[in-house]
C-alpha cells in the first residue's frame, strides 16, 4: 500500500488507514470477535495507521484496541487516539484532565507511548482555551515522550485557521470534508502546507451518504442531499459499479491528503477496501458521478457552537 509522508513529522503512512471508531459500535451493534478480526485484517492488508478516541464507545474502542494489539509488534503500526470529548456532551479540554487522557489511553491500549494525539471535536468548546491550555499541556505530555504528535480534530473548516494562525501543530485530521460530495479540504491544502502541517483524512464515504447502506439515524443530510445522493448511487449500480468503490477511490486519489479513514467491524469489507484501493479509478464513471452530485456540491452541515462554525452556516 502506498506510503506518504505526514507533513515535517518524519513518519510515513499508508494512503489507507484504519478507523476504530465502528470497534466502539458507533453505526451499528458489532460482533465482538468480528471486531477483533478487523484489525488484524487491516494490518494484514498493509494499513500501518490506527485512529481511535476515548469518545468511540464511551472507551469501549480503546479498550479492544488493547486486546486485538496485544500479540502484534509495537513498530508495525502507527496509533493515535484523541481526547478532550468522552461522551456527546461531555467535554474537558482541562490541562489536568490531558494529563489524565493520555496516561488512560496509554492504558486501556497497553503501549508505552501514542504517536498522534488530537484533541477531538474542538468547535464544541470555547476554542481559546485549546489554544491557551490544551495545546500548551499537550507539548508538556509531548516533552515526556508519552506522545510524539499533536493536532485536533472537528467537522467546521475553520477551526484549522483559528487554532493554526495562533499556535503551531503538527497534524490536523478533517472528515466528511474530501469526498465525492465535499471537497473543502483540498481547498485548504495550500495553507495547511504553508503551516508544515500533516493532513489527515477520515469518513470518504459520508457517514454512508456515499453507499449504498441506509444512513444511520443521526445522520443530518437533509431529504434533498440524500435523493441526490442516491441518485448517484443508482447510476453508479446501473453502471455495474458501487458508489462506495468510487467514493474510496476518489479520497485516496489526492496525493496532498497523506491518508484517508475508514473504519469497519468487518474483516470482509476492510478486505474490500484495500482491493479497491489497489484497484484503477474510473475517470470517466467519477465525472459522470460528481456531474450528478454537483446541486450538493459542497454541502455542509452546523456543528458545535454557532460562532465556531463557518460564516456561511
């Protein structure tokens, strides 16, 4: 599987990573031994990066991660985890609970050190303090070599700017922001270089809005995003092709974006996933694709706090 460098970090991972999140069964109840599978398979497979967060199953992924990791070498693979959110409401971006975070992920997964850390869903919180005590808590944690990146995660574009033009990162990790359907990220990129930092990113399909399984029921596409959407899907059926091979496809396409995240409990369709990866790209079929999804071309959506949140929201 290719292998790129994550910007002025020194490390290298592959276009294609694993997400945990589907471990903490947060789009469906998951079989337990599925689960565990998964992540040997993703590994197995070529992906060298895994990314979790206390948040996914309330701890619950961090936890399997711990027990699927137990047997496998240390240097063949990349973890990274988040902190600062551990339940839909609850938030602590708190210096003292960073400390606390890192030393119970560090924990739960039974490894000595996290090679990126990110502070999870930032535009929840008032951002100043990310910028005035989480950040400067988490060099601290950095200093002592219990972790060795740092970078926050969230859905608005902005918060990258806002946090960036105040303090320094080494990585960001953007979702539902370079798909098929939504490419403001690759808008970003140019700065986001300027800043040397890495870019990473997740959700290629949408939070399932680019496949063919039925949206998960806090899914906020309005009725018209999702009839486009299908739409698409239906041509790319009628095509004899899956719109979720086009929308994997089309994520890893981009060079600049060093990896793209997905996540499933299941070992089959992670297995199906790295032979699309390996698989060419259909130009022809993604210009018909993104033809019929350009009346939501760039749709988004509000999340966290208003001021947070693009002016265009």
């Amino acid at each position: 599987m290719e292998l790129r460098r994550l910007g002025e970090t020194g490390i290298e991972l592959t276009s294609l990573s694993f997400g945990a999140s589907s471990l903490g069964q947060e789009f469906r109840q998951v079989d337990l031994r599925e689960a565990m599978e998964s992540v040997q398979v993703a590994l197995d497979v070529g992906m060298n990066f895994i990314d979790t967060s206390p948040y996914y199953g309330r701890g619950t992924s961090e936890c399997l991660l711990g027990f699927a990791l137990r047997d496998i070498p240390r240097d063949r693979y990349y973890l990274g985890t988040k902190l600062g959110r551990y339940a839909p409401a609850h938030f602590d971006f708190s210096a003292k609970r960073v400390v606390e975070s890192v030393d119970v992920s560090l924990e739960r997964m039974g490894v000595e050190h996290l090679d990126i850390i990110l502070c999870h869903d930032i535009e929840f919180v008032e951002m100043s303090q990310i910028v005035e005590e989480t950040l400067p808590a988490l060099r601290k944690v950095q200093a002592q070599g219990k972790v060795r990146f740092i970078g926050i995660s969230g859905y608005p574009m902005n918060i990258f700017k806002y946090v960036l033009e105040q303090a320094e990162l080494d990585v960001i990790l953007s979702y539902n922001h370079y798909t098929l359907q939504n490419t403001m990220l690759g808008d970003m990129v140019p700065y986001l270089q300027e800043k040397g930092v890495g870019i990473m990113n997740a959700a290629p399909f949408s939070a399932r809005l680019l496949t063919n399984a039925p949206l998960p029921v806090w899914h906020k596409a309005p009725e018209h995003v999702r009839q486009v959407a299908k739409a698409a899907a239906d041509f790319c059926a009628a095509n004899n092709s899956d719109i979720a091979k086009l929308a994997l496809q089309f994520s890893l396409a981009n060079p600049a974006l060093t990896t793209c995240i997905t996540g499933s409990a299941n070992p089959q369709r992670i297995r199906q996933w790295a032979q699309w990866a390996a698989e060419p790209l259909d130009q022809e079929l993604m210009a018909q694709v993104r033809k019929i999804l350009e009346p939501i071309h760039n749709w988004f959506y509000v999340e966290g706090r208003a001021e947070n949140n693009d002016p265009r929201e």
